[in-house]
C-alpha cells in the first residue's frame, strides 16, 4: 500500500517536472543570453579551437606523412646496405669464435637449450667444439 502510494506519487512529480512551465523556467536559469565576460572567453576559446584543429590537421597531413615516408625509404636503404655487407663477410662456420661470445652457465628452458629466445640463424652461430 505504501509502496504504490509512493509509486503514484513519484509519478505524478515526475509528470508535473517535464511539464512545459517548469521546463522552460529551468532552461531560462541555465541558458543565459546575457552577453557577459563568460560567455565572450568560451566563445573565443571554441574560434581559437577552429583555427588550431584546422592547423594540426595540416602539419598532420603535410609534415608528418612526408617526414614518415621519407624516414622509411631511409631505413630500407640503410636495411638493404648492411644486408650487402654482411654478404662479403666469410660463412657464418669459418668466423672466430671468442671464449666470451656464447657464454652458457647452464641450459635455456627452450628449444635444445643452447639458443637464445632471440636467436637468429641468419646472424648467429655457435659452434661447442670451437670454444672448449
């Protein structure tokens, strides 16, 4: 019985809120057309916020676009001229292999526990009888 009376109650605030008197007298409170100090700073922050978006968008697509392809094309250069170096040097079994290179306390938990997690067979070799 409480329940429905607080129910039909509710109701009826909710009812007499969304009625057109009231709701207007709110939005007149909060939607002031006073032109005052406030209003002219918020109105100049959104024309500056205008002209910023419009530039950032233009460094984004004429600076930083052009700076990436060109910072890429330079790394494919620098990628192919190493390759190219590293094909002059001896096979990978004929270098030295140094007592400090390869150093193994104990066994990796992975693959046959000799290689490293980054290991690379292009790159890397390790030959157990040159070194001991």
């Amino acid at each position: 019985m409480l329940y429905q009376r607080f129910s039909r109650g509710a109701t009826r605030l909710t009812s007499q809120l969304r009625s057109p008197a009231i709701r207007s007298t709110v939005q007149r409170r909060f939607n002031s057309t006073v032109e005052n100090e406030f209003v002219k700073e918020r109105q100049h922050a959104k024309d500056h916020a205008v002209g910023t978006t419009d530039l950032w968008k233009k460094i984004s697509l004429f600076a930083c676009i052009p700076a990436l392809v060109l910072a890429s094309a330079n790394a494919y250069k620098l990628w192919n001229e190493h390759w190219e170096h590293w094909s002059h040097l001896p096979p990978l079994e004929e270098r030295t292999e140094y007592p400090y290179q390869n150093i193994r306390s104990r066994n990796f938990s992975w693959g046959d526990g000799d290689k490293t997690l980054f290991w690379n067979d292009k790159v890397n070799y390790h030959n157990h009888d040159k070194v001991k």
